[in-house]
C-alpha cells in the first residue's frame, strides 16, 4: 500500500469516528492538513468505495462469529473417536496388503 492509499485510509477512518459523511472533499481537506503528498484521484476512490459503508460497524464487527464454527466441527470427531480409531486400523491393513502386491519380484530398470 503506497502512503497516499494509507493516508486516504486513516482520513476515512477520523471523519467516521467523527461521524462526518466521508466525502472526497472532506478526505482532501485532512491530507493537505496533514501535509500528505497524494494523487488527486485517491481521495475519490475512497470516498466513492465507502459511500455505502458503515464504517464503524466493519470495524466493531472484525472478529465477530469466528469461533462458532470450529467449535461445532470440534465435536463430532470427540463423539466418534472409537469409529476413527477403527478406520484406521483397516486403512493401515489396505497399505500393508498394496505394499505386497506392488513388489513382483522384478524392479522397472533391472
């Protein structure tokens, strides 16, 4: 991320803490403040891609929902974990019984 795009980031994110409408004018009033050197395109961009977003609400809401769905796979394994045990018993029994038959007496390159 260059430092215009950074700058344009950290404007958008005090006029939404500010609970100021985030517009390209609003944007290019901090950076000039701020003394930042930016392209004239990018506090447009910014202002047109946030138009719509609640910016405060993606922050607060980042982590939000992440455990729930490891925590319902993580129980099954637990209820199951005799039939898991079985399972592989048979797949090591499969290998062993390949293994044999791969072996014929004769290498590829002798």
């Amino acid at each position: 991320m260059s430092n215009s795009e950074l700058a344009c980031s950290y404007a958008a994110l005090i006029l939404a803490d500010d609970d100021i409408a985030v517009t390209a004018e609003k944007i290019t009033t901090i950076l000039k403040a701020a003394g930042v050197d930016f392209e004239s395109y990018w506090p447009g961009l910014f202002a047109k891609a946030l138009e719509a977003a609640d910016l405060k609400a993606l922050i607060t809401n980042v982590g939000s929902g992440v455990g729930a769905a490891p925590a319902a796979g993580g129980a099954a394994p637990a209820a199951g974990g005799a039939d898991a045990g079985e399972a592989k018993e048979e797949a090591k029994k499969e290998e062993s019984e390949e293994e044999e038959d791969d072996d014929m007496g004769f290498g590829l390159f002798d």
